[in-house]
C-alpha cells in the first residue's frame, strides 16, 4: 500500500533521502511508491531533532543537574541563559520536520486507489501529525514562532522578510492545525515491515508513527480553552479504547534484600518481612544490561518512537548516552564509561525519597479486611530509570534510558496520565485520581461515595456524577459502558499507576489503603501552602490544582529523563496561571519554585514568562 517491502533496505537506505528525490517546486507525488522516499525523508528529520529535543526538555528542567564536565551550551542551557549561537538551541531543525511534512502535503497526490482503498490516506495523516508535533515542540520552546504550511524551497526563507511569515503562539497555531487534523481522527498509522537496524535490532515500523488521536489530544491539552478538556479526554479515550491499550502493572520477580543490604541504617517494618516475595519492588540492578532489561520490562508499551542507527555507517546516531556518560558507539565488545555531563537532579531524589510505600501487613493471611500500612521505601521506579557506576574511583549516578538509543515519544502510560490530566482540569479530580490508585475497572463502583448508615460518615472518594462518567455509554470515556468490554475485569484490567512505584502485588486500591484522595489531597495542599505561600480556599479549585500537583510529580518519576519535563511544567504552568486560583501569576511562581536551582548563578527572573522562552535562531 504505497510503501515497497522495508525490508529490502538497510536504515541507511531508508533514512538517508536522495537530493533528487526531494519534493521541489510543483513536482507532484503521484506514484503509489512515491511516498516512501518522502516519508522517510521526514523521519530523517525527525532524528536530527531527536538529541535536541530531549536535551531542551530535560536539561531546563528540574530532574536534571549539569556537572563539571558539562559543555558550556549545557550549561548555558540549563541556567537559562542559553543564546542563539547554542548547539542545542536550533529551531530549524524543528522547522526542518515542518518543511518536509509542508512539502509532502503539498504535492502528495491523494487520489491514488488500489482497489477501493485509498493508499495515502494513513500517510498523509501521519504526515500531518508530525507536523503537529514539531510545532508543538517549537512553541513549546520558544513562545512565539515563525508560522506556515506552504513549502518553502530552503529554510532560510522563514527569516526572508519579504516572505512576511506570522510570528504565532501555541494557541494560534493550535487553531490552525486541527480543522485538518480533526478530519483524519480515526485514521490508522501505517503499517510495514520492521527495518533492519543492524547488531541485531530492528525499527518498529508502526512505531515510528504518532497517532493522530493522540497529537488531537496533545493539542487539546495544550490549548486549554473551554471545552478542550474534555475534547483531549475524548481523543485520548479513543485511541486508549480502540487499541485496547490498559494502564497495566510492570511486574518484579526481586525482593527487598537488596535493599535493606544497601540501606541498613533504615528501618524496615517487621511485618513487611513476610511480605518480600510477594513484594513489587524494583530493586538496583548490579549490570546495565539488567537495568535495562528492568526499563524495558517496565515501559514496554511504547507507541511512538525516533529509531537512531546503531553505528555510524548505518546512518543518524546519537550523542544522548556519551552526553550522560556512556559510550554506545565505542568499538569491541566491553563497556566504556565517560564523566557524565549529566546527572539525575537532587530534586529528582528528593521526590523519589519522599514516597510512601504502601503494602499490607498482615503476617498470617491476606485477610479481605487487613488494613494497609506505609513507610518511606519511596518510589521503586527511581531503581529501573537509574544505574550507578565506579570511573576512576568515582561513583556516578546515569539515567537507563539513555543506554537506549532510541528516543521515546508516547508511551501507553503517557495517554493514561495525560488523560488524568484533562479529566481533572475538566473538573474532575476524582477521576483523575481513580487512574493513580485503582484504576477503571469494574470495582471502582465500590469507590462511589456513600454515607455509613451507622457513623454517618462519607465513605468512597469517586461521586456519582463521576462514576456515570465512566459508565454511560453516551460519554466520550465510557470505558465501562461498552459491554464486555477487557478493561472492566480480569487478568488484563487496568491498575492504577502509581502502584507502578509505591505499592505491592495487591495494590493501592480500595477502602482499606491510606492512599486516599482527602488524605492526599490535604498533604499535597499542605505541601503548597508552605512552599508557595498561599492560604488554600478549600475549594474545587484547590483539589483540581493539587491534584495536577500528584500528576506532575507522576510524571517526573514515569517519565524521567525521556524528554517531555520542560514541556509539561510550562505547560501546567501556564493552566495554573489562567485559572487564577491564588493570583494571576501563581503558575509562573510555581514554575519558578521547580527550577530555582537551576537560575541560582545566572539570577534569571523565572516568574516573567518571557525568559521561559530560548531566542528563536
């Protein structure tokens, strides 16, 4: 269907695209294998942006710290003081996806037919979703940005002046993409053959693309304005729901005597003894080949990725994992370690360290009614998205995922989460929450809140309305109002996901868990009363607004270090502002509270959203 047999090809061949073969002037794209050169010619871009735009990401935000060894434009970046001549501040490779994508859709003929299907139509959407994408990541970055959709013959046109390009936000260029997006909702990536990457490894092909229900949803959530909110939960659920696609658990056959080897000077619960073989806990790999088996196994559901070569002569490589001190392309077969340029943050600890670890602690049975219990393990995912090892007599500290060389873009628990988000901004905090802790099954009816009969007490956390949410089959996420439908029950039902971290095989679900929506909202309330200064209102706002706290804080340990941190703390940072639930600027004080260690030397006054921007080159 449009594409020739990938298998035929090496990565080189697929990624490097012909000069000849480039769409110009008013050359048409009308043969069913056109395309393929095309296409690639896109992802080709896509990977040259690949390092840039995780390093923008994680490198301005809070879970990273530069070391001595650090670049200066590492530097520069990370203390927001990064200009123009910065290798890592390049809009026009973004702009480069942007012109590749304009090229194709402006050419492409979208007439061809092979029997009664259409062989472009999963092209042509995938086509415009990348262009989203990169436009998102431009405003993302930069705020205000050269804006257009016809094909430029060089890059150097944007800044041509008698060209006259718009200088636009993300709000305009939002409006402008979805009519067309919109159109093409329910439409499939493409589907082809791996591709052989070399040593072994292979490129999902349906991989390399991003949904257009999930772009539509990132959209969404990014815009914010009224009824986005639900209009991203709805883009989400579809693809969640089509693809039946479950927040599932990643599971851990270790215990916790490694551990309590490597921290003897904790305290851990005698009843939690009993308790280690039944234990999920995720514990620090002693090889980097397990450490990235443990990542592995825990992000698995992948949906979206940038494939880089695995050597030189295959085509685009990375700088990602010698930047965090780990040389992939080094020759033979040992493993060579660099000084890394980048560590995992003191604030990153800080939050791991702070997480409760819930689990039962009944020694005889696992009696129905036993309580749970909780003390600060912390979060168990910091021990499969970190690995240490010993350079010249140091100890350093490298993110896993940077042993991998592909750079993710969605994973399964990104929609889920993000889907948590718009929920909860559309006024739903309970559901948001219910995707934390039980997740939406058939049992969470059970969460519904009631009145004891007896005490007269509040009992449950989810409200009516919520739960018709769920179950109607009129809502745009009626997950449980479809009818036999795989995620209500069984071994493949959703779990909530901050068991991925904090909780037992048994999980945190349930009357009897402390991990409860009031006791957690009250401690999180807590938390930003005394860092930020502000009286809480005790109102719907306040819960909405500690509740994308969790959410954010989720995100750091799901997520870390893969590339998206920047982007979702301005992000919520800018909701928090437009809400003006304390004073019109309290997103900007937030967002200058997360990165105030990263401005301490160069004094940049983070609370003026100008200077979240890098200078558009």
């Amino acid at each position: 269907m449009g594409f020739v047999a990938l298998s035929m090809f090496s990565c080189s061949d697929m990624l490097e695209v012909e000069e000849s073969r480039n769409v110009d002037g008013d050359k048409a794209i009308d043969k069913k294998t056109d395309s393929l050169f095309y296409a690639w010619g896109i992802m080709q871009a896509m990977q040259q942006a690949a390092d840039m735009y995780v390093l923008q990401n994680e490198v301005r935000g809070d879970l990273i710290d530069v070391t001595t060894s650090a670049s200066t434009h590492l530097q520069t970046l990370a203390d927001f003081t990064a200009t123009g001549k910065n290798e890592y501040n390049a809009a026009y490779l973004y702009y480069k996806v942007v012109n590749n994508c304009n090229n194709y859709l402006a050419h492409r003929d979208t007439t061809l037919y092979d029997a009664s299907d259409n062989v472009t139509t999963e092209e042509y959407a995938a086509v415009l979703s990348f262009r989203a994408w990169a436009y998102l990541q431009l405003a993302r970055q930069y705020g205000q940005v050269k804006f257009f959709t016809e094909p430029l013959t060089s890059i150097s046109e944007i800044n041509d002046k008698s060209r006259n390009l718009p200088l636009v936000d993300i709000n305009y260029i939002i409006s402008d993409l979805l009519p067309e997006l919109e159109k093409f909702a329910d439409t499939s990536v493409p589907s082809y053959p791996n591709i052989d990457r070399g040593n072994g490894q292979v490129a999902i092909s349906n991989r390399l693309y991003i949904p257009v229900h999930v772009i539509l949803g990132e959209m969404y959530l990014e815009r914010g304005q009224a009824g986005d909110w639900m209009k991203a939960a709805e883009h989400y659920y579809k693809y969640l729901y089509n693809n039946k696609i479950f927040a599932h658990r990643a599971w851990a056959n270790a215990d916790l005597t490694e551990w309590v080897l490597r921290n003897p000077e904790a305290s851990i619960p005698l009843d939690l003894n009993y308790y280690y073989n039944r234990t999920r806990y995720w514990s620090p790999a002693t090889t980097l080949t397990d450490a990235y088996q443990n990542y592995a196994n825990h992000n698995n559901c992948i949906i979206s990725y940038i494939p880089m070569a695995t050597n030189y002569l295959l085509g685009q490589t990375t700088r990602l994992p010698e930047i965090f001190g780990y040389d992939y392309y080094a020759t033979g077969n040992e493993e060579r370690w660099l000084r890394p340029q980048l560590v995992p943050s003191k604030a990153y600890d800080a939050l791991a360290d702070s997480a409760d670890y819930y689990y039962v602690p009944n020694v005889t049975s696992l009696s129905p009614t036993a309580s749970y219990s909780s003390f600060k393990l912390g979060d168990q995912r910091r021990n499969i998205a970190v690995y240490e090892y010993t350079l010249n007599d140091s100890t350093y500290t490298i993110p896993v995922v940077h042993r991998y060389i592909n750079t993710v873009l969605y994973r399964a628990t990104t929609i889920w989460l993000h889907l948590a988000e718009a929920l909860n901004r559309a006024g739903y905090p309970d559901a948001a929450f219910a995707i934390l802790k039980d997740g939406i099954y058939d049992k969470l009816a059970n969460s519904v809140v009631t009145v004891d009969s007896i005490t007269g007490q509040l009992q449950g956390y989810i409200q009516p309305e919520t739960m018709k949410l769920f179950t109607d089959s009129a809502s745009v996420v009626s997950f449980l109002g479809r009818g036999g439908d795989v995620y209500v029950t069984g071994a493949y039902r959703n779990y909530g996901l901050h068991g991925n971290g904090c909780s037992d095989e048994e999980g945190i679900g349930g009357a009897r868990s402390l991990y409860q929506l009031d006791t957690i909202v009250t401690v999180k309330l807590s938390q930003i009363e005394l860092e930020m200064g502000v009286a809480r209102q005790n109102t719907k706002q306040d819960t909405i607004n500690a509740v994308e706290d969790l959410l954010c804080d989720e995100y750091a340990m799901e997520f870390a270090f893969e590339g998206c941190r920047f982007s979702d703390l301005r992000r919520m940072a800018r909701h928090k502002n437009e809400a003006g639930l304390y004073d019109p600027k309290f997103g900007s004080k937030w967002f200058a509270k997360k990165l105030a260690d990263k401005v301490k030397s160069s004094g940049v006054d983070l609370t003026n959203e100008a200077n979240w921007n890098l200078p558009l080159n």
